[in-house]
C-alpha cells in the first residue's frame, strides 16, 4: 500500500470545549486497509496534565476508532510506549511518542504520535501501521502524515 503525505497543508481545528456535543471523540485522516492517523481528544480537565499518561488515557478512544476502520484486532489492545520524548509542536508542549500496539496478540503494530493540550483539552494524534509485515517505507510515511497533522494543529 502506497501511503502519500499530501502536499498540501492539513488543519484540525481544536475543538474550544464541548459547547457543541460530540458524539465520537476520535477522528480519522488518512487510513487504509494497512494504516490510519487518527486525531483523538477528551473532555476538557481542569487539573495539571500529564502528557505521556495521556498516551494510555486517550489510548482508548485510538484502539477502538482503529479497529472499527479495519485495522485488524486491536480494540480491547493498550499502546505500550516504546520511547517519549517532551517536545514542543504547533507551538505547544507536547510529547513525541513511538510504540506498539497488539494485534490480536498475532503480532505488534508501529504506533507514532504526539500528545498535547489545546483549550484546555486533552489532544492525541496517533499513526498506526497495522499490516502484519510492518513494512519500513510505509512506517517512515506515516511518521510524516502523523507529524504533518500534528504541526497543523490551529485554534484559529
């Protein structure tokens, strides 16, 4: 499967809060039979933020959203974060993460993303490469498509 970062650029508007109710907390970008960026987000807190537990907390709202797009088996599954890093994206703090996620138990998924708050609200955007092969070339594009999203996050 081909993946294209596209050329132009891409925004999500974060949302301000939840004067509008939203009934699915996550959003998908690009996906295909082998791979989706997801953009997943929570309910606005009021308490100090942790932004590498927020992996696992709006984990959930990923795994689910990425097995109802037909990347396999991975719903009940958690992301294990290999490797975090405190960074700065969009011109906010954030952290940069890679790690795996469960198939089914048959095999681990490439997992990429950022999590970070906008408004006040708890933000993730997570790549997945679910192809059981777990190609090198299809990784390094969604990498791209997942930092390219993230860099386009705008409150305006």
């Amino acid at each position: 499967t081909e993946i294209r970062v596209p050329g132009e650029k891409i925004y999500f508007y974060a949302p301000s809060g939840w004067e509008v109710e939203k009934e699915n907390l996550s959003t998908v970008i690009k996906q295909s039979k082998d791979c989706l960026v997801s953009i997943c987000y929570n309910w606005p807190m009021s308490y100090e933020f942790d932004l590498v537990e927020m992996i696992s907390r709006l984990g959930y709202n990923f795994t689910a959203d990425a097995d109802s797009e037909g990347q396999g088996y991975i719903v009940n599954s958690t992301i294990e974060a290999t490797s975090t890093e405190k960074s700065t994206i969009a011109g906010y703090d954030c952290v940069v993460f890679t790690g795996v996620v469960s198939n089914d138990g048959n095999w681990n998924c490439h997992v990429y993303g950022y999590t970070f708050v906008v408004n006040n609200v708890e933000l993730m955007v997570v790549g997945i490469v679910s192809a059981q092969e777990q190609d090198a070339q299809m990784i390094a594009d969604i990498n791209a498509l997942t930092d390219q999203i993230a860099a386009s996050v705008t409150t305006k």
